[in-house]
C-alpha cells in the first residue's frame, strides 16, 4: 500500500541550500525535508574551502561581482550575479549569529583567506578547513531544534507528481517502501553529479538524481556542459577522492611535476592561482605526458597543521607529512554551473516547483564557478526561495491517490558494474578534454549501458540521464570556454558568447 503525506513546503535535500530553505520556510507552515541517507550525506559537508564574501576592508560587492563575472567567462547573469554578491554579506553574518563558529581575527572580525581568481581576501573559514561541515552542523541542529520540521532520511525520490501543469509533490520509497509526498511547493535541492565521473570529490549521493528527475519532467535545464574539475583532489584509490583545498595554493602552496618544474607560471599570469579549468587543464595536460604531479606546501612548514587541520589529518592518514613531503594531486569533478533554469527567486519552469544550490542554474556561476561562491549561492537563494514559496496560497486540485509498487533492484551486481562503466566513459570521452568523437562514442556507450540496465537500477538510471545530458550539450558547444573544452575546437568563439545550450 502506498503511504500519502501531505506537507505545506517539501524539500528535496539536505546540503546548505536544503537546510536553509527548510528553517526559513518553517515560520510560515509545515516542512517535510527528505534526504537520500542521512541529513549530514551532502557535498555541504565536505566543503574546505569557505564562503566568499564582501565582508572586508577594501573589498565591496562590486569588486566580488566584477570577479564572479570574470571567471564565468561571459555566460553569468549579472543580475543574479549582483542578487549573490549584495545579499552575501547579510546571509554569512546571520548564519553566524545562528551559531556558525566561523573563524574571527582577535578583534572580532572575520578572518578572510585568498583564494583563486579572487581579487581581495574575502573567504570566510570555520576550523580552518572544515567550512562546509561546520556550516552543516549548524543547519543541522537549526532544524533539528524546529518543531515544524520533519525529517525523513534514507528516503529515494523516484520522480515528480505533475498534474494539469503544476507540480503537486513527488513519488519515491522510504525504507523500500513506496510513498507519495504532497505538498503546496517542492523544492529540489539535490546537489550535483559528480558521481557520474571516475574521479570525483563528491559522495556517494551526488548521481544526478535531481537533474534526471527533473528533466523526465520538461523542466526546462541549461549549462549541463559546464562542469567543474577541482583541480588538486588527493590522488589515491578512493571514492569520493579527498579534496586539497584551493586556499592551500591561496597560502602559497605551488605545482610541480616529476622533474621539480613550477608548470603553471609559464600557463598563467595568476600561476596557481588561475582559475579553477586553467589550472586543472594544465595538471591534466602533464599526467598525459607521464608525469605525476605534486602539490608543494613545504615552505608552510608547522603552520599548515594549524591553518589546515583537517586536511592535515586526511594526508597523514595516508602517509604523507604536508610539512616534509610532496602532495601528490589529481584533479577530480567537484561542481556542476548548469541544471534547472530558475529565475531570482528560485522558481523553474514547472509552477511550484523550485530548485537552489548546486542543482539550480541561478546564472551566478556561468562557465566556471568562482572558488567559494557555491555555499554563498546556497543561502542566498535558499533565502529568495523560503520567501517566495510562503506567499504561495494552498493547493487544490490534489492528484488521486493511486496503487504502485516500488522498484525492487533484481541484480545489485549488476547495477554497480553499470555504474562504474558510466564513470569511466564520462571521465574518458566527456571530461576536462573533449572532442566530437570521443563525446559520440561516449553517448553510444550510454546507450550500450542503459539497455543492460537491472530492473530496479533506478539511480544508475538517473546517472545515465544525467550523463546523458553533459554529453549532448559538450557535443553541440563547439568551442572552449570555462569548464568546458573541446580539444578540436580548443578556443572561445563569439557566436557562442552568452549563448546557452537549453532542454
């Protein structure tokens, strides 16, 4: 049987975007969240590097938006762009207030951290580096601590209920079983897709789920082909990599390879501090010609344990002294720009419904995400979203009730095998260099996988979608810009200056 709830608000996820959008709407009605584990299984949490900000002296929104801009390589909205940068500061404080221990100067102030491609010191840490789960943390215990709030973990969204053109909620399982979740707004704020690459700093949760769903929907996406490779993810077995954060370069921490060569200083003005697809390029470019490549933090001797303690301790988990030994680095999918188009106040193209944080394509990120504007996005869209989602008046019109059985996977083998080959022709033919022919083999591949699919296989469905997705639009991008780069097409080409790739 299948079990119906009805809520005034649902969200869909549980990273900062989620979290925050949860707390704010709850002052106005009930709020259901739902997270695919647990509330603390987000890329929020993993989160290193910080929360930008125009907080400091000699800094200004305006300096902020002209960086933001520039690293989107033509492709930002400047009005979401001056939305994230104006209304930036007054979220970062109020989430301090909130309890966020984020680090201060003994003044009071905040101590900022310089990071890639930023003009000014304008990062905002929390231990050092332990930003993200800090800031998790807090929204945790934030809407732990609201009684309007219910949380349902372990909880899998399978699709969107739409009706006469509106969203009405969403069908999925809980525990195995299925449910039917109806609510006034839905808001997906399921984080992005790193998972669909062999390399990844991502967790396990990040499939795509969101864009899928989405997409079987007609919600209207854009910027799919615009994903982001950090640049010095830990080079070890693992998945999720570890991520070595950029303010660990920002510190004057450099890049050598094999032969002890700094390579960047001759690839940029900025050297390590280029922006995130130069620099990742550049690394991925000398791994092709054999040779491993190292982060040096040497010269930071004692006081990278006390400026990173948690990275500290992940490489001395793995053998390697920051202060005596060299890093060495892969660099890994970290950050989707495109997804679900909304506009400034969070809304898709399907009434009630919304998207923010990395699932969202608010405009703030164009081709190349800014280091550090991702968990800022997340609060002040979430924000715009709470606000606009509590005037809406309450649905009528509520679907049937209907029988359905939920998905039973038949061979979870099988479905892991399917996973892995979708990583690997991504990483292969659909990441940091493209070209027309490998982007073809790559999607006749999916279409190879999908139809050896387990019944049941739904999240390794919704990895093919989303796979699906950034290879078609690479393939139709025929130029090189941000994230994006096209081996056979190697430079920007005008008639692609602020054009968007839509579905």
């Amino acid at each position: 049987m299948v079990e119906r709830i009805r809520t005034r608000f649902l969200v869909v996820g549980s990273g900062v975007a989620g979290l925050h959008t949860a707390r704010r709407a709850s002052s106005e009605g009930d709020v259901m969240v739902l997270t695919k584990m647990s509330l603390f299984d987000s890329a929020t949490a993993y989160a290193q590097g910080g929360i930008a900000a125009a907080l400091g002296a000699g800094d200004s929104p305006e300096l902020h938006w002209k960086d933001t801009l520039a690293a989107g390589a033509a492709l930002c909205d400047s009005k979401a762009v001056e939305v994230l940068v104006e209304e930036g500061p007054a979220r970062v404080r109020e989430l301090h207030t909130a309890g966020a221990d984020f680090d201060l100067e003994p003044g009071g102030s905040f101590k900022l951290g310089k990071e890639a491609a930023h003009s000014r010191r304008r990062i905002v840490h929390a231990h050092g580096d332990q930003t993200g789960a800090e800031v998790a943390r807090t929204l945790i215990d934030l809407v732990r601590k609201t009684k309007n709030i219910t949380v349902l973990e372990k909880t899998r969204v399978l699709d969107l209920i739409v009706k006469d053109g509106v969203c009405r909620g969403v069908r999925g399982t809980k525990a195995g079983a299925p449910i039917e979740i109806i609510a006034d707004a839905t808001v997906l704020a399921t984080g992005g897709c790193g998972q669909v690459y062999r390399y990844t700093t991502n967790p396990r949760v990040a499939t795509g789920d969101g864009y899928a769903i989405a997409h079987r929907a007609g919600v209207r996406l854009a910027d799919m082909e615009f994903v982001q490779f950090h640049p010095t993810a830990l080079e070890t077995p693992e998945n999720p990599l570890a991520l070595i954060s950029e303010a660990v370069r920002g510190e004057g921490a450099v890049l050598l390879n094999d032969a002890g060569v700094r390579f960047m200083v001759k690839k940029h003005r900025l050297a390590e501090l280029a922006p995130r697809d130069i620099v990742a390029r550049a690394i991925f470019r000398e791994q092709a010609k054999g040779s491993r490549v190292w982060l040096d933090a040497r010269k930071l001797g004692k006081s990278f344990q006390e400026r990173f303690p948690g990275i500290f301790a992940l490489c001395r988990a793995r053998g390697i002294d920051p202060s005596k030994d060299l890093i060495p680095v892969i660099p890994a999918a970290h950050y989707m720009m495109g997804g679900i188009v909304t506009d400034l106040a969070g809304r898709s193209s399907l009434k009630r419904l919304y998207a923010c944080g990395e699932v969202s394509r608010t405009g703030v990120h164009g081709a190349n995400r800014l280091a550090s504007n991702s968990l800022l996005e997340g609060l002040v869209f979430a924000e715009r979203v709470a606000r606009d989602m509590s005037a809406l008046a309450k649905m009528t019109g509520v679907p049937r009730k209907t029988a359905w059985d939920a998905p039973v996977l038949a061979d979870r083998g099988a479905a892991q095998v399917a996973a892995d080959d979708i990583r690997s022709v991504m990483w292969e033919h659909a990441g940091i260099d493209r070209t027309a022919k490998g982007l073809r083999k790559c999607l006749a591949v999916l279409d190879e996988i999908n139809k050896r699919l387990p019944v049941g296989a739904t999240e390794e469905g919704n990895m093919i979608d989303t796979a699906r997705l950034i290879a078609e639009a690479a393939l139709i991008r025929k130029e090189s810009r941000g994230g994006h780069f096209r081996s056979d097409f190697p430079h920007a080409v005008k008639k692609w200056r602020g054009k968007h790739i839509e579905w």
